[in-house]
C-alpha cells in the first residue's frame, strides 16, 4: 500500500498555519481537530516548516506561559521531512522511527497534497498484515 492509497481513503485535507501566526493560534487548531501538528507555510504557498505538540512543549518547557505568544517561525521544524504519494508503508514506517517524528507532509511537484500520521500508517498497515492473513487462511483451508 502507498501513499496515495491512504490519501484517497482519508482525504487529503491538511490544517496549516503561516509563520507568523503565534502557539497559541496553533493550540487553537490542533485541540478542535485533535490533531498533533500543522503544516506551516509560507507566503508562496510552500511548506516552510511543521510544528507540532512536542515543539509546543518544548517552548513551554524553556520560555514558561510567555511561549504561547511566540511566533511559529521561532518554534518550528524547519527541515521538513515529507514524502509522495508513491512511498511505500515500509519506507514512511522506517522514516518516521529513524527520524522519531510522527507526522509527514506529502509533496506531489512542490505542492502540499496531505498529510500522513503515524496513527494513518499504523492502521493501513494492520489492514494489509489483516488481508494477508486471511489469504493465507484461505489458502491453507482449500490446500
């Protein structure tokens, strides 16, 4: 299973904030949606960079309460990591453990065309050990 695959599944809607907006803006977006981040982009539409809860606790945890009036371009990640609708479930599994991050922004011709979750991954690739499963049970009962 790729990417586009879970895409076409669960949409390819993605929460985004500009660099200037502050944590709190972000708080406000990710509590509703219960989402852990937001692609951050620029004025040219291109992704820029990512924040997510873990960047927020970190800002919190070095600058107190007075972090939630910081701007997002202090806090970010800014070497994004992202991936296509051609990666694989493999590859984006072993990405997200090398690189211990939870959330990939998917590029198609430098334009953001969704985003995949650990939490996509982990129940896309439970669906397809599932189907491998009963094939082989299949297989084996009419053997």
């Amino acid at each position: 299973m790729n990417v586009g695959s879970i895409l076409k599944s669960k949409g390819r809607a993605v929460s985004t904030v500009r660099p200037n907006a502050t944590l709190l803006d972000v708080v406000k977006k990710l509590a509703p949606k219960k989402i852990g981040a937001v692609v951050v982009v620029g004025e040219n539409g291109h992704v820029a960079g990512i924040i997510s809860e873990r960047d927020i606790i970190r800002a919190t945890s070095e600058h107190g309460a007075q972090a939630l009036s910081m701007m997002v371009s202090e806090v970010m990640t800014r070497g994004v990591i992202s991936c296509q609708e051609t990666s694989e479930l493999d590859e984006l599994m072993e990405t997200m453990t090398k690189g211990r991050f939870r959330h990939l922004p998917v590029i198609e011709d430098d334009a953001l065309v969704g985003i995949i979750s650990i939490g996509d991954v982990v129940k896309y690739h439970l669906a397809e050990v599932q189907m491998e499963v009963s094939a082989m049970r299949n297989y084996l009962a009419t053997g």
